[in-house]
C-alpha cells in the first residue's frame, strides 16, 4: 500500500512539504493577504472599482486559502520517509 494512503492529516500538517507546493503555500497566503488588505481599505471608506472589490470578497480570500491548505497537506514522500527512518 502506498504511504500516502495511510498518513493522518495531522501527520501531513507535520511533514515535509515538497518545494514546488512550498511556493504554492507562499503564493497563497500572499493572495489572502492581499485580498484582506483590499477588504481593509474598503472599510476604510476609500472606494474601489467593483472587480476588484468583488474578487477580494469572494475569489482572493478563497483561492489563496485552499492553495495554502492543498500545499500545506502536500507531502514530501522521500523527505517523510527519511525522517521517520530512524523511528
């Protein structure tokens, strides 16, 4: 059986992350983040055209949340292995 069938999603949280789904991780955050300061600026009374407001209330905040998790729960085999070698 392969590995990745029987790993627990705390156990993915925990191990290594491969370094493309690294940079998805970081790509993601940074879209929520942006989304969230566009959110911010908004409640600040300055107006923003309707595209932008509508895709950081809906389309930024969710992409950038699920390609963060997705990454995030993306595991590394030969790095897990390797760690848990020794266990």
């Amino acid at each position: 059986m392969n590995i990745q069938d029987e790993l627990t999603i705390p156990e993915r949280l925990g191990a290594p992350t491969p370094r493309l789904f690294k940079t998805v991780r970081v790509i993601g955050i940074t879209v929520a983040a942006v989304a969230g300061a566009l959110i911010g600026v908004k409640a600040q009374g300055i107006a923003l055209p309707a595209g932008i407001e509508f895709f950081a209330q809906k389309a930024y905040i969710l992409a950038g949340a699920v390609a963060a998790l997705v990454s995030q729960l993306t595991v590394d085999v030969k790095a897990y292995q390797k760690a848990n070698a020794l266990r």
